[in-house]
C-alpha cells in the first residue's frame, strides 16, 4: 500500500492518484507519440537538402535534353503555301561572273575565303540575326560586269554590280 502524503490514506501501489483527495501519489507515466518520423533535426535537414540536390540534378538533365542543339535553334521557318522549308544557314551568296574570282565572305567574327570561276552559289556560315559582309575580287583582271547576290532563304535580300576589280558591300537583317 502506498500512503498519500497529503491526507495519510492508503491507496493501492498502481494508483497515481489519491482515491480519498485526489492528490498526485507518484509522477504519471509520460506517454510517447508514436511517429514514423521519429528523427533527430539533423538528419531532418539532411533528408531535405537531399531532396533539394536530386530534384536540382533532375531539373539540369530534363533542361540539358529538352534544350534544341546549336544547329536546330539556327533554323528559320518559311511557308511557302503548304510548304515548309527550314534553313540552319540562311545565307548564300551568288557571285555572276564569266572569269576567275575570290571571295571573302561571312560573319565578322567568321569570314570563309573561295576561289572560283564562272557563275556559282556559296552557302555561307552566318545565322539569320549576322551582319553579312562581302568581299569578291576579279582573279583575271578583266573588265566584264562582276554581279554580287546576297540570298537569304532564297529571295535576294542585296546585291551589287561592278566592272572594277573588287566589289564589296554589307547587310543586316
């Protein structure tokens, strides 16, 4: 038997409780929540930042696939009626001449040097938004009319006539 210590009344030795005064007789057991997540605030913070790091890596690879490659994010759509055609290099230059030429032509940053003879068509490495600069000089010396097309898609967007020996000229879009 367990005396309560304010009114001396015997009480059984399970009782937390008094039965005559309701007085607290031992301390009452502390009952536990039960939770799945029963973990320390470390390893809390640990599990969240892990989370973090694999949904980043995720977004990086989903990003990095998605992402059109260099040559496709060059490309420039046109519609011709039904007909779509899509150019990465929407550029060309036409050089009419019935003698030897040399070209220096392109972007400022790259300028692509040909050689040739007679009329030809050269496909340059410029994208849509380059300024486009044209250099052609006669190889033969001779006095025929030299014309100069800058296409872009097809359609021409400058062009320029000479009997001299060089002819140069540039275009924005």
């Amino acid at each position: 038997m367990v005396k309560c210590p304010r009114c001396g009344y015997d009480n059984l030795p399970s009782t937390t409780y008094c039965e005559k005064c309701s007085y607290i007789i031992k301390n009452p057991p502390v009952r536990q929540k039960k939770s799945g997540w029963n973990m320390g605030t470390a390893k809390k913070v640990a599990l969240i930042i892990g989370i973090i790091a694999i949904a980043l890596v995720l977004f990086s690879v989903i990003y990095n696939y998605s992402r059109p490659s260099n040559e496709e994010s060059l490309n420039v759509i046109e519609a011709d009626s039904n007909v779509q055609q899509s150019s990465s290099r929407p550029y060309q230059l036409k050089i009419i001449y019935g003698g030897d030429w040399y070209s220096n032509s392109g972007n400022a940053n790259y300028l692509q040097n040909n050689t040739g003879h007679g009329t030809q068509l050269i496909k340059l490495d410029c994208a849509s938004w380059d300024t486009v600069s044209v250099f052609v000089e006669k190889s033969d010396g001779s006095s025929e009319k030299m014309t100069v097309q800058l296409l872009r898609n097809g359609e021409v967007v400058a062009e320029n006539s000479t009997t001299n020996s060089q002819l140069t000229f540039s275009y924005s879009s």
